[in-house]
C-alpha cells in the first residue's frame, strides 16, 4: 500500500515525459500572458512622450486590459466545458497573440486602447484555460508541483522577459517588444497545434444544453463563492503593492534608479528556484500546511517592508526574496488546493470566472492603494504602511477561507468514498 499525504492522497508520483512536457508548455504560455501585461509599465516612461499622451491615459491603457480581460472570463464562462480545451486554447491563443502584435504596429493613444483592450480580451481567458487542463492531466498528488512549474513564469517573465523587453525597446523603439513577443508566441503556438493531444475528457461527461444555465450553476456552487473571494482577497495583496515598490524602493529608501534591474533579477532568479520546491513541499505535507506558513511569512516580511527606511542595497534585496517567498508560498498552494473544488463538467466554467474574479479584484485593489498613497512635499510616498496593514488583513481573512475551502474538500473526498 502507499504511503498518504496529510491530503489523504497516495504518495506523489513523478511526472511522465508527456506531462513534463504538458507542465513546460503551460508555463511558457502563464509567461507570455503576464509579460504582456507586465512590460506595460516600464515602457510608459517611452510610450507616454512618444504618443504624447498624460499619465492617465496611459493608467486607462494599463486598466484597460485587466478589466476586458475580467469581463472577457465571465462572458466566457458558460462556454468553457463545452469544448476540447486544446482547440479553446488554440483559438484564444491566436488571438491574443495577433492583439499583441496589434499593440506593436499601434501609431496613437486610440488605437493602443483599443489594441489593449482586445489583447485582454483573448489573454484574459488563457490563464484558466491553462489551470483547467493542468487539473485534467495531472492527479491531485502532482498539482502542488506542476502549479509550482507554472508560477515559475512570473519569475522568468521579471528575469528574461523585462530586461529583454527594455533593451529591445531602448535600441529600437517601444513597438519592438510587442513585436518580438507576437512572433516568439507564434513559435509556441505552432508546437501547441502540434504536440499538444486533445484534452476532452471533460466532454464525456454530460453537458447542460444552456451556456447561461452553465454559468449560473455554477456561480450559484457555495464552496465556489468562498474560493472565488479567496482568490479576490490573495490577489489584492500583491496588485496594492506592486504598482508603488519601485517608486517606495527610490524615492523613500534611496535606491538609485539604476539598481532596480538588479533587485528584479535577483528577486526573479529567487522565486526561479523556489516555486518547484514550493510545489513539491504541498504535495508531500499538504497544501493547507503549507499555505498556512506562507500566509505567516508573508505577514512578517510585508510589514517589515512596508516600514523600511534607510537600508542598504543588501537588506534590501533579502527582505524583498523572502518576501517574495512568502507571496508564492500562498499562492502556489492554493492553486494546487482550489483545483479540486469543482465537479469535472465545471473546471473550465470555475478557471474562467475564478481568473475573472482575479483580473476585477486586481484593477480594484491598484484603484484603492492609489487613493491610499500619497506624495509628500519631499517627493517620498506617504501612507505607504497603510497598504501594509490592508495586505495583512486580507491575508488573515483569506487563511480562515482557505480553511473552510480545504474543509469542504476533505467532507466531499469523504462522502465520495464512503459507500451508500
């Protein structure tokens, strides 16, 4: 007989070579994803003067993408499970790739809106396309590993991604990276259409007649609500941060302007490393555990963060690896956890409007810290503690639900296995 994990799964196994395979290009798809909507922000100091457009309109440029893509996944929904998720993949695939070549080819505000806009479209709807076939191939045994594979790609996309990103935007012009992405994820989309087999396990199942009915049955599930709102709540805490790190990192602690691709590089190579062994430690103590001990060490070091001063260079990067640390020892976890909340016949509509809930919550949560912050006279961000302290009480909200949605799994698990 195996041995149990504190999940009450048998003991992990190792990948095949077809699910290596499956983990790797999943990954690579959550990169290409996040760098599109991540290189936004350091290209604004080129793409603002050279449109000649004001800092709000290129904040809407920004918004703009997290909220189609949030409205994209809702609408979505109801049609997620009701058809081969590899050819579901394939068409929104195509289509954020064409988007974001239309980024680069974009001349005025207008057309750049647009672009974005349609980008979040097609983007939006990926990320849970992604997690719905990694909860199809893998056993729940493995998804702490494979989750922690494709959280890996946050990290590359802030090591490879931005400083590729810049240098392609500093020696030609801003349209370059768009450009560079478009044909680099066509490379990917090509090897999907490819290798990828058919994953339509889902469809032997049966199937509600209704798309709306779809989505409303399953919005309507109790223990889907609390792991939507847990999603919302692990969301707020990185999107209320990361927008003022790098102003907070210059203008409160001194950190010349010049050093921030090193904190990036060295954070990214970090949580590299760290994610799989993240993931392999849910699968072996369990996901709640382990999600617990990140929740508390994301705790310590956000408020440490949040109250630095004057540091050097040094401290600095330790407090922001182990903080980092901390965020993807929730996250990955989680991920791992919540797949085995939905029935089957649901995945694709539950990834769809969890990545929804996660897109919405994101764009509120950067709209509320920046009512929260402030300028000072001196340059320095004021209130910045005051973002520390709501990171903190959404993290502690977000452990008990966490709880509740490992309850409710453990009582299904059981009832499952009981006999009538």
């Amino acid at each position: 007989m195996k041995p149990s994990t504190p999940d009450g799964n048998a003991a992990p196994a190792k990948f095949t070579r077809y699910q290596s395979f499956v983990a790797g290009l999943l990954a690579f798809l959550q990169f290409a994803v996040i760098l599109d909507f991540m290189i936004m922000s350091p290209l604004g100091a080129v793409i603002m003067p050279t449109l000649d457009i004001s800092p709000r309109q290129f904040g809407l440029i920004v918004s703009a993408y997290a909220f189609s893509a949030g409205i994209s996944g809702l609408v979505m929904a109801g049609f997620a499970d009701r058809f081969d998720r590899k050819k579901l993949l394939l068409f929104f695939y195509t289509g954020f790739v064409l988007a974001t070549l239309w980024c680069g080819l974009a001349q005025s505000f207008p057309m750049l809106l647009a672009a974005r806009i349609v980008t979040g479209i097609f983007g939006g709807v990926i990320g849970s396309v992604v997690l719905a076939i990694a909860t199809d191939l893998f056993a729940p045994q493995l998804r702490g590993r494979v989750m922690g594979v494709i959280q890996t790609a946050f990290a590359a996309s802030q090591v490879l991604g931005l400083p590729v990103g810049l240098y392609l935007s500093n020696r030609w012009t801003w349209h370059a990276p768009f450009i560079a992405m478009a044909i680099f994820g066509a490379v990917g989309g090509l090897v999907i259409a490819w290798r990828m087999q058919p994953v339509a396990g889902h469809l032997l199942s049966r199937q509600e007649k209704s798309a709306f009915m779809h989505l409303v049955h399953t919005v309507a599930q109790p223990r889907y609500l609390t792991a939507f709102a847990t999603t919302a709540l692990l969301t707020t805490g990185g999107f209320m941060l990361m927008p003022f790190s790098s102003a907070f990192t210059v203008h409160n602690l001194g950190i010349p302007l010049e050093r921030l691709p090193t904190i990036y590089l060295l954070t990214g190579l970090c949580t590299i490393f760290v994610g799989p062994l993240v993931g392999k430690a849910a699968d072996a103590w369990g996901k709640l555990p382990v999600f617990l001990a990140g929740s508390a060490l994301t705790i310590t070091m956000v408020l440490i963060y949040t109250h630095l001063e004057s540091v050097s260079f040094t401290t600095l990067i330790i407090v922001n690896m182990v903080m980092f640390v901390g965020i993807f020892s929730r996250m990955i976890p989680f991920q791992a956890m919540v797949t085995s909340v939905p029935e089957a016949t649901q995945r694709g509509s539950f990834n769809a409007i969890s990545a929804a809930t996660q897109q919405l919550a994101g764009g509120l949560a950067s709209l509320v810290a920046g009512h929260i912050v402030t300028i000072g006279s001196d340059g320095k961000l004021q209130n910045f503690a005051a973002i520390g302290y709501v990171v903190v009480a959404s993290t502690l909200v977000a452990a008990v639900m966490a709880w509740r949605v490992h309850r409710g799994i453990k009582q299904r698990t059981l009832l499952v296995a009981t006999p009538a």
